[in-house]
C-alpha cells in the first residue's frame, strides 16, 4: 500500500487580510495548507486543535500579542517552529521571543523569497535572521 505524503501545514496569525493572503498565496505555491487567524487567542485555539508545522505570527496583534502567543506556545507537548513578522525595530522583543523559542524572524514588507528563506530556515531547526 502506497504511503500519502502529509501536506505540510502553515498557521498564519495576523490581523491584516493582505498579509494573510499574501502568505497564504506564496506558502500554498510551494506545498503548504495555510490556516489563518486574526488575533494570538484564536490562533492559540487552532494550534492547541490542530497543530500546524508552522507558525507565522505577528508581533502586534489585537488582545494577545505575538510575545504571549510564542509564550503559550512554549509550553505545549508539541514543539513546532514559530517565526514573527514585524516592522520596525523591537531588539527586547526579538530577544525574549528568541528565548521563548522562536525560530526565526521576519521583517515587513515581506517578499517572496526571503517568506519562502525564512520557512526553510526555520523547519530546517537553525535560527534564521532575515531582513530585507
């Protein structure tokens, strides 16, 4: 019997609609099944229901920021790469969510090729620094 390789499984949590479909579009191009969610609480009820490979998260967020959701996410069973997207420039943040065990960071405006960088850095298990 013939094995069905599992789609890869992208969580984006971010309240910009543009955002979300820019990172659906170039993640779907390259294998992935991309879920969405607008704010850190939602995307924290889809993690704990059904896991991603992957989670891109916004440092600002509506309620619980990308800081709290990485938190949270540090402490379930199911370790799985997280990497924040943010504009400007937050060192404090970026260092405690480094400690909190983000894989990798990403700065706004994205781009296709350093989104698509970043992925494989981060499932590839090596911090990845990308900032264009």
């Amino acid at each position: 019997m013939a094995k069905t390789p599992v789609a890869r499984r992208a969580l984006v949590v971010d309240d910009d609609p543009l955002i979300q479909e820019f990172i659906d579009t170039v993640l779907s191009a390259v294998g992935f099944q991309v879920g969405v969610a607008a704010t850190g609480e939602l995307g924290l009820e889809s993690i704990k229901t059904d896991p991603p490979h992957l989670v891109i998260l916004d440092m600002r967020l509506p309620g619980m920021n990308g800081l709290e959701v990485i938190e949270q996410v540090s402490q379930l069973p199911v370790p799985f790469p997280a990497i924040v997207g943010m504009s400007g420039a937050w060192a404090e943040a970026e260092q405690k969510a480094i400690s909190l065990g983000a894989a990798a960071f990403i700065r706004k405006p994205l781009t296709p090729d350093s989104l698509i960088k970043t992925v494989e850095g981060a499932l590839g298990g090596r911090f990845v620094w990308i900032d264009d």
